[in-house]
C-alpha cells in the first residue's frame, strides 16, 4: 500500500479527485475502498456522469418511482437523486475534510448548464443547491464563462464554495481569478468571515489537444521545416497552458494583495487539473498527470486514468520544471498561425453544449425510466 503511486502523489501535496460518482459505487463500498486504500480527496460529478449512472441500471428505480408518486417533475427528481449522493459522498470524505483542516474531502455539484450565460439563474440555483446539500465540504459548480465571472464574485462574497468549471483559457483563467479576489475582499468589506471558503479553478487538457492536434497534423502533412516544428508540438498544447496557468497562480496567491487577504484567514483559490483522460490511443494515459504534479493543486481523474496511474504511475513534482519550455511551445503554436485564445473560446462554447446535451439526456432518461414504473 505504501508504494501506490496515487497515495504519493497526496504526500507530494497533490490531492486526487475521482471524476466519478453513482450511487452503486456508495452502495457497494467502491467508493470507501478507494477512499482507504488509494487515498482520494474528494470526487467531481458533472451531467454526463449522472446520465451515464442513471441509465446504467436499476440504481435509482426505487427512488425515481417513490418522487414520481409525489408528482415531481423529471427536473426536481434528478435535482434529488443528485443531491442526496453528492451528500452521501461528502459524509465520507468528512474525515479528510476535517482532517485536513478543510484542505481537501470536497464533492462538487454543478448547476444546470442550461444557466451557462444566465448569471442570475446560475446565482439563484447555486444558492438553492448550496443549501439544499447543507455539507462545509461541496463544491458548487459554476461554469467560468462571461456571465460565470459575475455569479463566481457574488456567490464567493456570500460564502458559497465554487468550482469553476470549463476553463480553457489562460486570459478567462486570469479572470476567474480575480472575481474570486474580488468575492473575498466584498466578504470582508461586509463584516463576513473568509477562512471557511474554499474555491478551485477547474483548468481543461485533453480537449485543448484535441482541438489543436487535428491543425498540427495538417502542417505536419504539408511538409517543410513548418511541418516538422508542427510535428513536434503535438501533444503539447494542454499541458503547456496548464504550466502557463500555474504561473499566474503562482504570481496571483503570492501578492501583496492575496497577503492582505491571507491574514485574515482567506485560502487560495487551487488549480485543479480536469479532463485528464487521454482522448488519443497514441499518448501515455499518465500524459496529463505526470508533468503537472505539484503541491496545493488537484488533479481529476477518470476511473481508467485512475487504474492506470495505480499500476503505472511516477509520482514526482514536476509542475515547476520547463515553465519557460512551455510558454515557447506556446509561442511556436502563435508562428504557426494557431490562435489559442480563439480556440479556447470555441471550445468553452462547445464545452457548455457538451454538458447541455447531455444533462437533457438525463432527463429524458429519467422521464423513461418513470413512464416504464408508471406502466
């Protein structure tokens, strides 16, 4: 047990989060097991998660039918069905949590995507859910869009713990960043306490490279010496951004300013690496953890990325190593006419319309599942 990697990687300062959740794995012990014995900190759930555990078996049948009976709507039953394993998971991670001071043992929920560029709706759903879940270690969910950036100040001037979700961005990153500075120091003008709110910024990798590689391949196959520096930035873009993006964090929460909020109890707002799980059968499932490990950071991995790096993993801090490499893979990607800000948008935007699609899914999967009990 002491040679798993995963446990490493916690006494290296990094903390594991599953990106899974269902309640078959809080019924079975899976989830406890791999609490005990892989060490994970906390676990991130998302539409697409809940969809695919609905629709998976017979888990939720007993309670889809008893609030059906009740006359709820497919919304309000999935809303339920959430919330009670969203607090289900948190409760076992209360140990960690408290352990830990309130450093680690959080469990996110997200609000509707639907909400996406609605900023009082996602204010009003995350203060719905926030207290509905009635748990010190949740995090609610915000996607970090335009309208995000408003929600992302109130909601941490009220105390509400936020993930932001969808960054691919170094620019919105900053952003995000600062509305969490300007939450805090809005608590504090308002007499409020900041030592209980804990924030992370949720940065996305495969899908960058997945957006970016397809452009590489084309010069690539053009040929020339562009094609071969082309050929040799394959791979690269997600986890350059990321490095990039632990700079500003470095540069943000070591300021004079985050000081002065520091004092009085406030923590930093961590990066959590997301979308870990490789999207290309030619990359090393362990490409998106092992150059980003360092302390005071998270990294979500799927089940599979989670085996993988059990059986395979090198856990060493290498999240400071090649930040200047990175930025001039970065620069190479702008000669060669690739625009990361503007593929970075394109993938926010399909980023919210990957979780619309499958949110309604759900829904539709529960409005199924409570036609067949009815008949």
């Amino acid at each position: 047990m002491d040679m798993n990697p995963l446990r490493h990687l916690a006494a290296l300062g990094q903390s594991v989060y599953l990106d899974e959740l269902s309640r078959r794995m809080l019924r079975n012990g899976d989830l406890e097991r791999l609490i005990r014995d892989d060490g994970i900190h906390g676990v991130t759930s998302n539409p697409a998660i809940f969809q695919k555990a609905i629709a998976a078996g017979d888990d939720y049948d007993e309670a889809i039918g008893a609030l059906a009976r009740e006359g709820r709507t497919a919304e309000a039953i999935f809303e339920a069905l959430a919330i009670e394993d969203i607090q289900a998971a948190a409760d076992l991670f209360a140990e960690t949590y408290d352990s830990s001071d309130g450093h680690s043992g959080f469990v996110s929920l997200e609000v509707s995507p639907h909400l996406a560029h609605d900023t009082e709706g996602t204010i009003d759903e995350a203060r719905r859910l926030w207290a509905a879940l009635a748990r010190p270690n949740v995090f609610v969910k915000v996607p970090g869009t335009a309208a995000g950036l408003s929600a992302i100040r109130r909601l941490t001037a009220e105390g509400i713990n936020i993930n932001v979700t969808l960054l691919f961005g170094l620019p919105r990153y900053q952003a995000v960043t600062e509305a969490y500075l300007v939450g805090l120091e809005d608590r504090l003008a308002a007499g409020e306490p900041v030592h209980d709110v804990a924030s992370v910024a949720s940065f996305f990798l495969s899908r960058i490279d997945v957006a970016i590689d397809p452009r590489l391949d084309e010069l690539e196959a053009a040929g020339g010496e562009r094609g071969e520096r082309a050929a040799a930035l394959r791979g690269q873009a997600g986890t350059a951004s990321a490095k990039r993006a632990f700079v500003i964090y470095s540069e943000r929460f070591s300021s004079d300013r985050f000081a002065a909020l520091e004092a009085r109890g406030a923590r930093p707002q961590r990066l959590l690496w997301a979308s870990t799980g490789v999207k290309d059968e030619r990359y090393s499932a362990t490409m998106y953890i092992e150059p980003l490990i360092g302390s005071h950071t998270i990294t979500t991995m799927p089940r599979e990325t989670l085996d993988a790096y059990r059986e395979q993993g090198d856990p060493k801090p290498r999240l400071a190593d090649g930040l200047e490499e990175a930025s001039r893979a970065l620069r190479a990607l702008a000669d060669l006419g690739i625009d990361l800000d503007a593929v970075t948008a394109q993938l926010e935007d399909e980023g919210v319309d990957k979780f619309v699609k499958p949110f309604d899914a759900l829904l539709a999967t529960v409005r199924e599942t409570m036609a067949e009990l009815s008949g």
